[in-house]
C-alpha cells in the first residue's frame, strides 16, 4: 500500500464530485446517514476556521486497451463530503445562533459573536464568504494499492476505535457546568480534575477508567440537586441522557461559587466522612442520589447528631432493599421492593421514578434515624418531616382539599403546641397558608375534623 497525504480545497473536492470522479464504494460504506443538523453544523465549523479530520480516498487507475482513467474511492469521509456537496448545491441554510437556539444549541460565546452567515444558502453568502469556503483546505490522504483487501481493513480499522459516548462528549463542551461536572466526578489524567472523594471512597468508582461514568453521576446528582434547591422538594427532574445535555446546555453560565454548588461540595464532603467504604454493601448511584438529596433535607434543621446514626440507619435499609428483593423473587410482596427496588430497574432515570423512591427512602431512613427532633423543638418542622406530610397527604390541603405546591404549603399542629401538642408527624398536617387555622376556635374545629378523617382512613385501609 502507497499512501500519501495531499492538501485539497473544498473547491477541489466539489469539482471531483460534479465531474463522477469521487464515489462511496457501496459493497462496504453506509448510504448517507448524517442528520440536517449534523450538515448544518459540518458547514458552520468550517466558516469558522474549525479544521476537519482528514478525508481518506482509495486512487485508483484502470486501462482498457489504449484507454485510461482515474478514479476515486471514498474510505473515510463520505458524509463530510455529502453535507460540503449538498450544502454548495442549496439543498440547506445554516444556523443562526440565536434564533435557532433551541435547535441548534451553540454556547453563549458564539450566540455573542458575529455570525454573517446565518439563516443563509451558499448562494446567498457574501462573495467573500463564498471564497473562504471554497478555498478551505482539506488533508486528504491518498492511498494506492491494487489489493482491495487493504482498503477494506484499513476502512474496518478507520472505524474500530472507540467513539465518544454520550458524556466523554460533554466533557469537551464550553461552560461552567462542564468545569463543576469535571471537578466533582473527577478525570485524574487531568491533574486540576482529581474529583470528589465521595465517589472513589465511599462508592469505589474509576473515574480514571470508566469512560466518564463517574462524571455522569456527578451530574445527575447535580441537577437533581439543583433543580430541588430551585423549585422545591417536589421537583424531580428526568437524569436519561437527553436531560442531561439539556441541563448541560441550559446551565452554560453556572456560578460555581454559588452557595448551592459550595453546599453540594459540603454534603458530598460528609457523606465521605460518615459513610466508609467497606463497611457496606456496595452502593449504587441510586443509593447516592438518596443519601445527598436527604442530607440536604437534614442539614438546616436537625442538629448534627444524625451524623453519627446515619450509617447505621443507612445499612438498616439495605438490609431491608436485600430482603425484599428476595421476597420478590419468591412471588411475595414486600414494600421495600414495590416502592423503591422495582423503580432502580424500570424507567430508573425518569423524575416520576426518582420521586416514587425518594419518598419511601426519606420515610423509612427519619424511622431509622429516630429520635431526632429539629434545633427549633419548640414549633417548626423540621424539612423531611414536611416532606413526609406533603406526601402523606397526597399533595393535598387538610383544610380545603385543594393541591399544594411546595412552596405554598405549611405544616400545622393538629393540637396546638400550647396546648400540649408535638411537632411530630402524627401531629401534623399539610395546609395552604392561607387556609392555616389561626386561633382557639378554628384550631379546635379542626383537630376535631382531622381526627374524624383519620378514623376514616384507618377504616378505609382495613
């Protein structure tokens, strides 16, 4: 086999195509695969002096009697050369960075840059823009050979590495969540991105060798803990592939210094604290989403003593995630598998689910953290104590029936705590604020109601 690298222009390569001289070899390349998207985006990096991988082009010379002509083969390349081809042709305009935001998805700092292409057909480019695409230059590597046989393994080994998955792309992407990302889940050949212990230590990851799946869960983490910190506990967002790119894009101006980012660094850093590896089972990414989204819950309002419960609390659970797994596989229900063990398998990364599990991990982990009472033991409510009555009572106001939303929604003592009564969860339920019974004779009204109710719905269980 010859090879020899040669500089094309684009202009060069048109030319080929037009006059029948450039062809895929359909025995073994794919037909034309890349998406609208994929062109348009082909077509704006090289207006933007973005330089593209090399073409790979098999020559070849035939004879016929005293004739002569040659040919050429696309190896490597031929849907760089469709979208270069298609777009000369006007079979497509570009992007515009910010109208087509939605779409297209370039970062803030090419949205701020000028973009005279935008919206436009290579007909309707400046004379000038014409001549940049035209005479940009493409490495096109030129392999001779008479053996077919080489082409073909050189096409097959072209192909064999190992492309990017999903978040080794959003490694490489601008922004600041892509810096926070890399810092926490860690990429050690980086010396700057060592990453979080919590994920090395206490779940025994490989940031190092597991082609970002640390990182990964870094992230999901992240937006979960984010977007609850932003609308409420009830906010669970979807963590599948797509949502992650969007929050990634969405996100493009995160303030690593804020207080949630520092408050995440602070949660992950006591986990790895209290939480030593070996001394559990092994934990999975759905045990770490728990744990810090419930920490969260804990910090502000119980004093630090849940520190030293935790493990222990968190090993009663997985005892009993064991146990129910193993009643499943018998054919016997057992609520730690339909309320939390099914949902790590079906549809895991769907907000719905997460939520569907958190709820039984917040209840079941406060019943093994037990006592713990909130700093404040005279009136409020600690957080996972409302979070447990917001679910408890499906959303709904003890009052009106109407639905709460999180940040509507207060908890009231059912006997009032002058009276006697404690800022338990027997002893609380979920009202608007504007339907909180306020004085003697509403509040009496009410405990009586809410008892009734309660009556009601032992009953109905039975």
């Amino acid at each position: 086999m010859k090879a020899e690298q040669l500089p094309h222009t684009i202009d060069d390569l048109l030319k080929l195509r037009t006059n029948g001289m450039l062809a895929p070899n359909p025995e073994y390349q794919r037909g034309a695969v890349w998406s609208k998207t994929q062109k348009k985006k082909l077509i704006d990096s090289v207006l933007r002096g973005y330089p593209l991988p090399a073409i790979y082009l098999h020559h070849i010379k035939k004879g016929i009697g005293k004739y002569a002509r040659d040919d050429l083969e696309i190896i490597d390349g031929q849907q760089r050369i469709n979208a270069i081809y298609e777009f000369r042709e006007g079979a497509f305009s570009l992007f515009d960075p910010v109208t087509d935001e939605v779409t297209a998805r370039f970062p803030a700092f090419l949205k701020a840059e000028p973009c005279p292409w935008a919206r436009k057909t290579f007909d309707e480019l400046s004379a000038e823009l014409k001549k940049r695409f035209l005479e940009t230059k493409i490495s096109v590597a030129m392999i001779e050979t008479d053996q077919i046989n080489e082409v073909r393994d050189l096409f097959v080994r072209l192909q064999s590495g190992l492309p990017l998955n999903h978040q080794e792309t959003r490694d490489a992407w601008p922004g600041s969540f892509t810096e926070f990302v890399l810092k926490l889940g860690g990429k050690p050949e980086l010396a700057r991105y060592p990453g979080h212990g919590f994920f090395v230590n206490v779940l025994g990851m490989k940031p190092s060798r597991d082609r970002g799946k640390t990182r990964q869960l870094a992230a999901q983490l992240a937006m979960l803990f984010l977007t609850r910190r932003a609308h409420g506990v009830d906010a669970f967002c979807d963590i599948n592939a797509e949502a992650i790119s969007n929050f990634y894009y969405d996100n493009l101006d995160f303030d690593q210094a804020s207080a949630d980012a520092q408050r995440l660094y602070d949660i992950l850093n006591r986990l790895e604290k209290i939480l030593t590896k070996g001394k559990h089972p092994k934990l999975r990414g759905h045990d770490a989403i728990h744990a810090v989204l419930l920490v969260d819950s804990l910090l502000d309002d119980y004093p630090p003593a849940w520190e030293d419960k935790f493990p222990q609390a968190l090993d009663r659970f997985l005892e009993g995630l064991a146990r129910g797994k193993a009643a499943n596989d018998t054919g016997q229900a057992d609520e730690f598998w339909t309320l939390y063990g099914q949902w790590t398998r079906v549809n895991s990364d769907r907000g719905d689910n997460i939520s569907r599990r958190h709820r039984f991990y917040v209840r079941k982990m406060f019943e093994y953290l037990q006592p713990l009472s909130p700093k404040d033991k005279n009136r409020l409510f600690g957080e996972v104590e409302r979070t447990i009555l917001f679910y408890d009572q499906d959303k709904r106001c003890a009052v009106c029936d109407g639905t709460v939303d999180w940040q509507e929604g207060e908890i009231h003592h059912v006997v009032e705590h002058s009276a006697g009564g404690s800022t338990s969860i027997e002893n609380g339920a979920l009202v608007h604020k504007s339907c909180h019974p306020k004085g003697g004779a509403q509040t009496t009204a009410f405990a009586k109601k809410f008892a009734e109710q309660k009556v009601e719905r032992e009953a109905g269980k039975k």
